[in-house]
C-alpha cells in the first residue's frame, strides 16, 4: 500500500488529533507517552512534524499532512534504544486486519557513515532524506552519512494482540454494514486477545507467560450519541463531539494465574472494552487503539534486587515487635502517672482549700496599699506647698532658740574665748604665740589704728563664723564665712523664699565686713559693729590707764571686750539662723518631693508608683472571686483527669494485650502470606515484565542494538453509502 492510499484511510485528520489527544492522556497513566500531530497550518495550529514526506522520489507531503510514525510517541525504560518502532494495522470495523504498514527510525547516535540493520519488511523504501540501503536476506546495511534512518514497508506477520470489534443495536448483534444509519440504543464491544507466549522460569519452574501489553482505544462521537456509557473507560466532551476511552491489560491474569474473582469490586484487569450510547443515524468516522509494551516502561525491583521486599516484611515483624515492647512501656509508664497523678490531686485539694486564705491576703494588701497610696499623694501634695507667714515665723523662732539655747550651754565663752585669744595673741609664722597688737597697745597705754583695725576685723569674721554655723575657732576667713552665707541666701531664693531671696539681693556684692554689719544691724542692734568694737577699746584703754598699765588689767580689758563682742555674734547668728531655717525647709521640700516624683527606669516614680500598686491591688483584689473559682474548676476537673487516668491506664494494658495478638495474630500471618501467596504471585509478575522487556520488535533487530515497538489500530468506518 502506498503513502497515499495510507492518508486516504486517515482523511479526518481532526479526529485524528483528538484521538492522539486522548492517547496522550491515556498513556501518561500507565508510565506512556503520546503526541498527537497538531498540524492544521490553516487553523493556525503548530506542527510537530518537522520534515517531508516522499513518495516515489517527489516531496509532495508537506508538514500539513499526517506522518504516521509521528501520531504517537512511545517512552521505553532508560535503556539506550537504537530502534523505534511503529506498527500500524488497517481493519475493517469488526478488527480484521487488511494491512500492515510498519515504520522504523534507526537512531545513529554516534553520527555513523553507516548502520547495520535488520527487518522482514517488504517494500522498504527511505521516507525521509536521499539515503541507500543494501540488503543480504534480512540484513540492510545503511548508507546514513551520520544521519537517523526513517523507513517504511509492508508485513504479513500476525500482531501480538488482535482485536475484535462486535456491534449490537437493540440487544441484538448486528454487522457494522447493517449498523450504519439504524437509530436506537447501539452497544460497541471490543475484545483483545493477547497472541504472545514467552518462557520463563517463575518460582524455580519454568512456565508460559504472556507479553504485558496495554491496549487504549479512543473513538471520536458526533452529536448524534447521547446518553454516553462506558465499561472499562471514561468519557469527555470537545466541543461537539464526545472522546470515549476504553483501556484493557489482555493476557496479564494469564500470566498471573490469577481470575476477576481475587480482585475487589473497584480493581480488576480488563481485557474489553464497551461503549453503550442511544443513536440516531449511526455512522462511526474514527475509532483508534494503541498497544504498547508496558514491561519497557514498568519494573519491579531489578531481580537482583528482589530481596528487598522480604526485607521490608522483615521490617515489618521487626517494627511490630517494637510496637509490641512499646505498648508493654506505655502501659508501665501509665502505672507510674496514675500513682504521681494521685499526690498531684492531692496538692490541688490543698491549694483548693487555702484560696480562702488567698482571698483574704488579697483584700488586706488591697487595703494596705489604698492606704499608702493616699498617704504618698497628701506627703506629695504637702511638699509642693509653699511655707506659710506663719509656718516661717515659727521656723525663725525654733532656729533662733536653738542659736540661744547653744550659747547659754557655753557657745558665749566659747566665742568670747576665740576673740579674746585673737586680740591677745599673735600667732608667728612657726606656730609660736606672742603679745598681740591690740595688748601690747593697751598695755603701752596707747591706742593704734592698725590695732583697732585688727581687732575689727576679728570682731567680723567671728559674726560671720557663727552666722555660717561654723565654729569659733575655725579656720576660715571673712571672706569664706561670706561666701557661704551667700550661698545660702541664693539656695533660699531658688526655692522661692521671699526673706532668703531679699537677703541675697541686698548682700549681692558687699564685703564681708558690709554683710556682718548688715547680719549685726538685723539683729536689732542700735549701733554698729565697728562703732561698738571702737567704743569697746575706747573703754578699755581708759580702763588701763586707771589701772596704771597693769598686765591683769589689761587682760581684764580685753576679755570684757571679748564678751561684749561674743554677745553681738550672737544677735548675727541668732538671725543667720531663722533665714537659713526657713530656706532650708523650703530646699528640703523640694528635694524630697523631687525624689519622689523622680521616674525610675522602671517607667514609676514613688507618687505614680504607689497610684499604680493601688490601682494593681484593686485589680489583683477584684480578680480572686474568678481565681478562686478557678481553682476550683482545676480541682473538679483533676478529680475527672485522674477517674480518666484511671481508665487510659486500664485501656493501656488492654493495648499491650492487643498488640501482642496482633503481632502474633496479624503481622505474623502476613509475613507468612507474603512468603506462601504473595511473593510467588510477585515473582510471576516479574517474569511477565521480563518477556514486555525482551520483546523488542516486531519485524527483526540487529544485534546489540536495544529496541521499542508500538502498535496502532485504526478500524475503517462504519458509514452509509451517502456518507462515503
């Protein structure tokens, strides 16, 4: 048969791509492929073809037209292959084959000049390039030039599995000629029968086993079906048209010695296929099947490898033995909760019975903490209030009484002592004391202007000394004295104390002797210092001359003048000491309410601190009613956690029993199954899938050269004359 009259048998070359279409995902189930040639160039469609076709040396096929080899593609195993090949078998619509058209690539992967081949064939012609074949019997040797090999011919040769299509309208069998144009309910069976017979030795003795091909057969149905249904397959809807699947495994339950009867309802290994639909104007334009050699593409474990499901059931006893041990754990470790479980409810009946306590701690720390809160916030409140006249006054009293008090206990002498040491006395360089000025002149009986100076400014700075609430016989000088009192003054008038910021005023740039006698005239003196100090040597140089110069008058003298002076320190101390009292307070209100005011790092200050611990108490004191019955929730439901305890640890023992009846009941048995039923049945279903891969043509095969074959089916149509 020529190319020609081949395209004629396939005209509908849409149907055609459907059914491939379908092939394709068919066969990607079973581990196939298929590709159907998309090669309507006028519908825009892409092709997958890429070469030419020739018949009688004139490139006239051009890629719009069908490439048979091209329709399906079949993927073998990941051996190398050298040889593809596709068988395609023209019958009528009953499945009687009329022709057989055989299509060959010879793969040259290693770009040869020339290919060793072999083939039955009749009528092999090169159906792509220019290249020549020679040929000894079966033998052809292959001018290839390093390029693949596509060649067609003919065979007489039965294929390994044939069809039979039988037709039924009604219930009724009928001929596809009588068929075509009738109406009413039309049945359409397929049967394939599995023609192959190989040799192998399965379970140490050698048996028959059958090629496992796969058969998928495809039909195109117009509008005129309806009512669509299937054994053995499935059905889809393309626009118009419906696609009917059938699929079959012929010959595998031979093989595996086995009948429908050991499978459950949903699995089985058809060897038919049927198609029921409700018809009118029966016609039938393209119905396709593709045998493929599905032991090329399926494999057990390589035999080699066939230990590794024993293994696998050795894993099986081994991890039910485990399973075993591991119930028997978990029952003892139940044993060992149920007993721990018991001193836990114990604990929780206790907790229970002190939330009582709880409560009340609770509402008393509430209490606590509302009263300090409150206590904090009036302390606060209180410090950041300015001292009353009165408060002041009282202040001013209290300092000036402790001033008095002091010298009544002897600070009098104390001081009178101090300037009486300092206006007797001149201390040298070395430490050493010799007669002062101011004796030494009482004592000549004269009076000099540096004495007089000396004396006064020693009247000075004892005034500042003790306005200072330094000691007599300090080391400081005036001017020091001054300095601190200053100080003082501004710290008074920085906490706003009017008195203390008015004495800072005023003193602001006097002496020290301007600031004593300012301290002095506060006192309430009627005179000055220096007009006292000078009236007081006045006097007691006239006292010395009375004396005629006698050294115990003039000691006399001075210690009067001592004394006379001490009481004037006093006055200035007396009220150095009221203003510093009452600047002091209002610093030291300050300070504290500073202090605690002051946030800490932990965002709190003592005021905010204790608003907010109020606040957390009052919470805390609100949320024990829930918490107290909190736990008493998580008692009741201890009391059930151990009665459920109680139970898993009865059910746990149940389980151990269990696991070793099911160990010794179960697992046991299945290891012995698998080694009496079901590893023989998995070794025949090896030596199956070891004759699908040793059947590697149909036609003949060089040596060496690994191979694949495909078969495709197409029935002539079923069509009445003015269809045709």
């Amino acid at each position: 048969m020529k190319l020609p009259e081949l395209r004629s048998k396939f005209r509908n070359k849409y149907a055609i791509r459907i059914v491939a279409g379908v092939l394709t995902i068919a066969l990607l189930g079973s581990g196939m492929t298929a590709a159907a040639v998309q090669a309507d160039q006028k519908n825009g469609a892409e092709t997958k073809t890429e070469h030419t076709l020739e018949t009688d040396g004139d490139k006239t096929d051009t890629a719009d037209d069908l490439k048979l080899d091209d329709m399906v593609e079949v993927s073998a195993n990941d051996e190398e292959i050298g040889k593809e090949e596709s068988v395609y078998l023209f019958s009528d619509a009953s499945g009687k084959v009329h022709d057989t058209l055989v299509s060959d690539h010879l793969i040259n992967k290693d770009k040869a000049d020339r290919i060793e081949d072999q083939s039955s064939l009749s009528d092999i012609e090169n159906v792509k390039g220019d290249e020549t074949f020679s040929q000894n019997g079966e033998k052809l040797t292959w001018q290839a030039d390093g390029n693949d090999i596509y060649y067609q011919g003919k065979s007489k040769e039965e294929a390994p599995v044939s069809q039979k299509v039988t037709y039924y309208l009604d219930g009724n069998e009928i001929s596809p000629e009588e068929l075509a144009g009738k109406s009413g309910k039309v049945t359409i069976h397929f049967d394939y029968t599995n023609n192959s017979t190989y040799n192998e030795v399965v379970n140490g003795e050698e048996q028959t086993v059958k090629v496992p091909f796969a058969a998928v057969t495809a039909m195109v149905l117009d509008d005129s079906f309806t009512n669509i249904e299937v054994k053995n397959g499935k059905v889809s809807a393309n626009g118009n048209n419906t696609i009917v699947m059938g699929y079959a495994l012929p010959g595998i339950k031979d093989s595996l010695g086995i009948t429908d009867s050991d499978f459950i309802e949903e699995m089985n290994l058809p060897e038919d296929f049927e198609v029921t639909a409700d018809v009118t104007d029966f016609k039938l334009e393209t119905a396709m099947t593709i045998v493929a050699n599905a032991g090329q593409m399926v494999s057990l474990e390589k035999k080699e490898d066939a230990s590794s499901l024993d293994t696998m059931i050795d894993d099986l006893l081994d991890a039910s033995s485990q399973l075993k041990d591991g119930s028997h754990d978990l029952a003892k470790g139940m044993d060992t909760l149920q007993s721990n479980l018991a001193d836990y409810a114990s604990g929780m009946s206790q907790l229970n019975s002190k939330s009582g306590d709880l409560g009340k701690g609770v509402t008393t720390l509430n209490t606590s903490a509302s009263s300090l809160n409150k206590g904090i916030q009036k302390l606060d409140k209180a410090l950041n209030t300015k001292m009353s006249n009165s408060e002041k006054e009282s202040a001013v009293n209290q300092a000036s009484a402790a001033v008095r008090k002091e010298f009544k206990k002897g600070k009098t002498k104390e001081v009178a002592d101090q300037i009486y040491a300092s206006l007797r006395y001149t201390v040298n360089k070395d430490g050493s004391k010799s007669d002062g000025a101011l004796y030494t002149s009482l004592y000549d009986g004269a009076y000099s202007a540096n004495a007089a100076e000396a004396v006064y400014s020693e009247v000075v700075r004892q005034v500042l000394l003790q306005a200072a609430g330094q000691p007599a016989d300090s080391q400081l000088s005036a001017d020091q004295a001054a300095a601190g009192i200053e100080a003082g003054f501004e710290k008074g008038a920085q906490a706003n104390d009017p008195a203390a910021a008015a004495m800072y005023a005023v003193s602001s740039g006097m002496t020290s002797a301007q600031l004593a006698e300012l301290l002095y005239a506060k006192s309430g003196a009627k005179d000055t210092l220096f007009s006292k100090t000078e009236s007081t040597i006045q006097a007691q140089i006239q006292a010395g001359r009375t004396n005629e110069k006698v050294a115990s008058g003039v000691e006399d003298s001075l210690k009067k003048m001592a004394a006379q002076l001490a009481g004037a320190c006093q006055s200035a101390a007396e009220q150095a000491a009221g203003q510093a009292a009452v600047s002091g307070a209002e610093s030291a209100k300050a300070t504290i309410a500073e202090q605690i005011e002051a946030v800490q790092s932990n965002g709190y200050s003592l005021v905010t601190g204790a608003s907010a611990l109020s606040k957390g108490t009052k919470k805390l004191s609100d949320s024990v009613p829930a918490l107290t019955e909190g736990i008493k929730t998580l008692n009741d439901a201890t009391t059930k956690i151990v009665s459920g305890v109680d139970e898993l640890n009865e059910g746990s023992h149940d389980l151990a029993d269990g696991m070793v009846e099911f160990d010794e009941e179960g697992i046991s048995k299945i290891a012995n199954s698998y080694k009496g039923d079901i590893k023989p049945l998995a070794n025949k279903l090896q030596a199956a899938l070891d004759a699908g891969k040793d059947y590697q043509t149909f036609t003949s095969i060089a040596d060496g050269v690994n191979g694949s074959v495909k078969f495709i089916y197409k029935l002539d149509s079923v069509k009445t004359g003015d269809d045709k």
